[in-house]
C-alpha cells in the first residue's frame, strides 16, 4: 500500500510504502523518477527527494517552496559543494562514437588525451564533469570541465543557471505541476545578485577566464544591503559594529582555513608540506577550494577596516 503516493507516469511513481498491517513507519519507495536514477547529478536526486517528502509529511507548499529557493539562492551565490553537482556519464570507447559526436564523456576524453594518452578512462567508466559559466552564446558542450580544473582555477564557477533551469526545476515540475504548482515561478522571484566590475585584474589577467569571474557584489558584507560605496550609510553610523562584524568575519574565515589543512594533512599523513588532493570522493577537498576563495576576499575586508 502506497499512501501518500504521486503518480506521475507510466512505470513513473513514488510513495510511503506499507508491505505489513504492523509496520508504523513507512519506507520512501520511488520507481522511474531521479531520485532514483543515475543520468544526473546528486544535488537534483536530494532535492527532489526532500521535496517530495515534506509534501508527504506536512502537506505545505509554502514550506518546499521555502526549501527550493534556499537551495537555489545558495547554488547562486557560490555557497553549495561542488560535490552534489558532478555528473558522471559512462565512456563507450572512442570507436563508438559517430564523428563529430557531441557527448560530453568523450569531449572531456579529448581534453585529458591532448594532455597525455595514456590517460583515456576504461570502456565503461565513468567519467565526472560539470558545466561552467562562460560567453554569452557558447555552445553547451564547450562549458563542460573536469571538476579538478575548476578547483585549480579560479575563474571558473559552478553554471547556477543551467543548473537550476534544466536540471533541478524540470523534474520537481513533473511532480507538482499535478497539484498545480509552477516551480518556475518560485526561482524568478528570487533576487538577482547584483555585481559591479572591479578593477584589481591587469590588462593581461583580464584576457583569461570569464567575465562574471572579475566581479564583485554591491552587498554591504555586514548588513547585506544593497550599496555602491562597499559599506552601506546605515552601517557607517555604527563604527565599533562594523569593525566588530568583519574582524570576526575575517577570523572565522582563517579559523576554517587553518582546521580544512589540518585534515589534509593528517589525511595525507604528510605534516610538513602539503600535498595535493585529487580525490573527488573527498568532501573536504571541495570544502577547503570553496574557504580558499572566501578568503579571497579578505584583503578586501581589510581595505574596508582600514577606513574606520
């Protein structure tokens, strides 16, 4: 017995399932949809999955939507793990591709083989990777990375659009558009990060990477209110708060560097130097890249103290 259970399709279907008259607690039981499929990343199986169930349990809308536009906005602003939103397609061979095939386990194939060829995966394997930000107009294929490289480089982030628009909101969709739900709807009324170009990159720099990378946001960082002069005027008139907030800010910031290195290195067992994790199973690898590029913003928090 399956209750409460979503239809959506043929072969399509998800439920609390009871298989005894003395089972209290119910087992999440899905067939057919992503949450239980593997042609995605993991970030749209978990949210998928949470939604449905606080549907299942509360019955409130108002709640998954509260849960999805959280998920989105942390997506947006460069705050989730990098970890939930790799894909990994199955590589079939060079020879079963037709020419000009494009196919994003093969294109990342191409890149590592240029490098060294000795490097082409296993007939079957997996391969990871994750589509980018790039210029306006791209082709889908040409923002596909490795997931090493964006953790090396730092001009490239996570594409929230693409990831969002064709991949966590289509499925949530098929599910709730049968109770009348546009989820679309919830992601245009999110607010849009609004961001200024700096000018801290030299000509050469500049001609490298994207263009979202040179930006930073019009956001007071103590406050988070929309301001063009770094420190909004509200805040200017609290001094000791101000210098109180972002010292502490910076601290913490430093304080998680210093702890995400001492697992490496205990992990690596190498205590004197550190050595390079390429392990894409290891959630503290992507924890330490995502503390190494808020710490980029401390010379610029300092730049900040320095005028009060």
């Amino acid at each position: 017995v399956y209750l409460p259970c979503i239809l959506q399709t043929k072969k399509r279907y998800v439920g609390y399932m009871y298989e005894t008259l003395d089972q209290k607690d119910p087992v999440f039981d899905a067939k057919g949809i992503e949450t239980v499929r593997r042609d995605s990343c993991p970030a749209v199986s978990k949210i998928l999955e949470r939604s449905i169930k606080l549907l299942f349990e509360t019955r409130d809308i108002s709640q998954i939507k509260q849960f999805v536009q959280n998920q989105c906005m942390k997506l947006l602003e460069g705050k989730a793990s990098m970890q939930d939103f790799i894909f990994a397609k199955e590589y079939r061979g060079s020879s079963a591709y037709r020419p000009g095939a494009c196919v994003p386990a093969l294109e990342i194939t191409r890149r590592m083989l240029a490098y060294d060829r000795r490097s082409e995966p296993r007939v079957g394997e997996r391969v990871p990777y994750v589509i980018v930000y790039g210029i306006p107009g791209l082709p889908l294929i040409q923002l596909v990375r490795r997931p090493i490289e964006v953790l090396q480089d730092s001009n490239l982030r996570l594409n929230a659009t693409y990831y969002i628009t064709k991949q966590i909101l289509p499925p949530l969709a098929r599910v709730l558009s049968l109770v009348g739900i546009d989820v679309f709807s919830w992601y245009h009324e999110l607010p849009r990060i609004q961001k200024t170009a700096t000018a801290s990159h030299n000509e050469q720099e500049s001609r490298k990477g994207t263009i979202s990378q040179y930006f930073t946001t019009l956001h007071c960082p103590v406050c988070d209110e929309l301001t063009q002069h770094g420190i909004c005027s509200k805040c200017r008139s609290q001094p000791q708060r101000v210098v109180v907030i972002l010292n502490q800010e910076i601290r913490e910031l430093e304080h998680k560097h210093e702890h995400l290195t001492k697992i490496c290195k205990n992990c690596t067992g190498c205590l004197d130097r550190q050595t390079p994790c390429v392990s894409l199973n290891c959630p503290v690898l992507f924890k330490v890249s995502r503390v190494n590029r808020e710490l980029s913003k401390a010379p610029y928090l300092h730049q900040l103290l320095d005028q009060f």
